[in-house]
C-alpha cells in the first residue's frame, strides 16, 4: 500500500481524486497527512471531513522561508510516507532541503511541459495560440515545474476557449491522470533513469499492457 503525504494550498481537487480512486479500490495507497501553506485551503477542510490528518503550516512565522521549509520536511518526515505528492501546492520546495527526502516526490502541472511553467500556465497557453495544452505528471527536482516527466494528457485548446474554459476541460484529465499515475508508483511500475521515466506492463493485467 502506498503511502502518501499531500501537500496542498488551495481548492483540493486532485487531492479529492486521488481520495476517491483509494475509496473506490482502485490505487492501493492511504493518505498519511494532507499539509498545507494556507490554513483557510478548502483542500485542509476535505481532509478533516474525511478524517485524514490535516496539517496547517505556517510559512509565515519568525524564522522566516528556510525555517518553514525546515519545519515541514521535519513534518514530512515524523508522519512518515513512501512519496510525497504535491497537488496545487503554491511553493517551489526548497532543494537544499528537501533532496534529503529519498523518496519519490510528484507534482501536477496544468500545462504539457517543458511548455508553459509556472503559476498561469492555462493562461500562458491561450496567450501563446497554442492547439493543444495538457496536463503533466512529473517527479520533483529543484527547478520549478522542471522534473522528469512521468504522464501526459494533452487536451484541444478550443476557438472559443477562455481561461476558465479550457481550466476546467484540463482539470478533468488531471483528476484521471494523477490518480493514474499514483496505481503505477503503488505497483512499482515506473522506474526513473535520469530525466527519462519508463512505466513497466501491468503484470496484474492480461496482455500486460500499459495503463
Ligand atoms: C491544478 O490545476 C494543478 O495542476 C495546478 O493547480 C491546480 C490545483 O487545483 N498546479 C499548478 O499550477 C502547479 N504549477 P486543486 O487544488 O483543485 O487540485
């Protein structure tokens, strides 16, 4: 089973999905903490709802953007976990700090990287003119957004799209992909060789095909 520490800052929308493909038997995993920068996140009040330990942490008290880092990987590390998987969370972890975790360590991205980092990717992308936007899956490093990529799902931008618009349609597929990619981390499928991420055949699934 794996388990997993989630880290949020806003709405929890993919920390709902990855909660409900656990609830509904299809990833192997428990949700150890979900902790997040900002005590008012809707995110923090679904896993109280839920009855997942739900952790606020403060980044703004005395000892300043080091301390609030130190004192979540502290954090992390007491409740303990096989990953960390970051779901909308507003902070770049600092490298210095968290290389030391071992563990793999996931993010979401509304965009098909390289293309389009950042806080406004959706936007970005409309901005741009491109025809086809996504959502990326990838492992954490120390650049923003700049990880080995594991998944991608890439999604038509429409003529009519606006922000809210083509947010929405990107959101959906990320509430299938994340929970996706958690079932091949919990299953040992997805082996890491420098910046390249192969996922193995299910062996549980007849044919062993992907997915
Ligand atoms: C999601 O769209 C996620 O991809 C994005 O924030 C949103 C969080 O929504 N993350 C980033 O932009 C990271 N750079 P949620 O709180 O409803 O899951």
């Amino acid at each position: 089973m794996l388990a997993m520490i989630v880290l949020v800052s806003g709405r929890g929308s993919n920390l709902m999905s990855i909660q409900a493909a656990i609830e509904k038997g299809a990833l192997d995993g428990r949700i150890n903490a979900v902790i997040s920068n900002k005590r008012e996140a809707a995110a923090l009040a679904f896993a109280k709802e839920k009855g997942l330990p739900a952790v606020w942490m403060n980044p703004k008290e005395e000892d300043g953007r080091m301390g609030y880092e130190n004192r979540l990987f502290s954090e992390i590390e007491k409740i303990g976990s096989d990953c960390l998987v970051l779901a909308g969370y507003s902070f770049l972890l600092n490298w210095d700090v968290f290389r030391h975790y071992g563990k793999p360590i996931l993010n979401i991205h509304p965009a098909l990287l390289p293309a389009f980092p950042g806080m406004t990717a959706q936007r970005d992308a409309l901005a741009y003119g491109v025809k086809y936007s996504g959502c990326t899956v990838h492992f954490v490093d120390g650049g923003m957004d700049s990880g080995p990529i594991i998944a991608q799902k890439p999604v038509p931008v429409m003529d009519l799209d606006d922000e809210e618009r083509l947010s929405a349609r990107i959101l959906a597929e990320e509430h299938k992909l994340y929970p996706e990619v958690l079932t091949w981390l919990a299953r040992g499928r997805i082996r890491r060789d420098g910046r390249i991420v192969r996922v193995l055949p299910d062996d549980a699934e007849e044919g062993g095909g992907r997915g």
